[in-house]
C-alpha cells in the first residue's frame, strides 16, 4: 500500500511539473536560456524554435505577416543557438539536426500557403535551416571517421 502510494504521488508530481514547464511563455523561455548551462541550451533553443514554429503557422494563417516573420527569425537564431550548444558540448547532435528537420518540412508547408511576396523571409529561413543541420551532419559523420581512423590505427 505504501509503495502505491508513494507512486501515485510521484506521478502527479511529474505531471504538475509538466504542466508547469508546458504554461512557460516564449519570454520565459529566452530568459532561462541565456542564463542555462550549456548542456541544458540544445534542448531550450529546440523548444524555444518549435514554439515559435507554431506561433508563426498561426500568425501566418490569421494574416500577420509581420509578426510571423518575427517568429521566423527566432526559429532560425534558437535552432543555430541550439547548434552551438550541441556542437560545444558534443551532445544531441542528432535530435538537434532530425528536430530541425522537421521545423524545415513545416516551414515549406507554411510557405507554400502564403503569397508569393511574403515567401522569401521564409526561404531564407528554410536555407539557413538547412545550413544547420548541414553542420551538425558534418560534425556527426566527423566524430564517427575519427574514431574508425583510431580503431584503424591500433
């Protein structure tokens, strides 16, 4: 009985933390990422990015341009930030560059939706997106040459 209960309250205190984590807004977010351990900003500027790929879908669906565009600049600068952390600390390379992926599939889904002269933000920002993700593949299939030249080597 005491061993259900002490998981029953494990439970509700990881969903209250969850919940909790999930009420953040985007300023929170920033915040805590500048002052964030290195190790603790690939997965922040990752949430930060996804965010705002959200934001920007529904800005963009109710007409604000402008505003999406904003949003689109902060999924291009957190998913770099997110780069950089990953690639100073050697972690998360890999759910870096499939998140950042997915955020370039969506951003050419969002741009397809718009008109043709609100595009080219949105194309720039697939680019460096792709440019990302270019370095931390680079990085990746680096490490793993290094090490079979090692393993080569002995």
């Amino acid at each position: 009985m005491r061993r259900l209960t002490i998981s029953i309250f494990l439970i509700v205190f990881t969903l209250v933390v969850c919940a909790a984590a999930k009420d953040e807004t985007i300023d929170e977010l920033k915040a805590r990422f500048e002052s964030a351990r290195p190790e603790d900003r690939t997965a922040l500027g990752i949430r930060i990015a996804q965010h705002q790929l959200r934001n920007a879908d529904k800005l963009y669906g109710e007409g604000n341009i402008e505003q999406g565009r904003a949003a689109v600049d902060d999924i291009v600068t957190y998913s770099e930030k997110a780069r950089d952390a990953a690639t100073q600390t050697k972690k998360h390379l890999k759910n870096i560059e499939i998140d950042t992926r997915k955020m370039a599939e969506k951003l050419r889904d969002i741009k397809r939706t718009l008109a043709f002269e609100d595009q080219p933000p949105v194309e720039q920002a697939i680019r460096r997106l792709e440019d990302v993700r270019t370095t931390l593949l680079k990085d990746m299939f680096a490490k793993e040459s290094k090490k079979e030249n090692k393993k080569e080597k002995k």
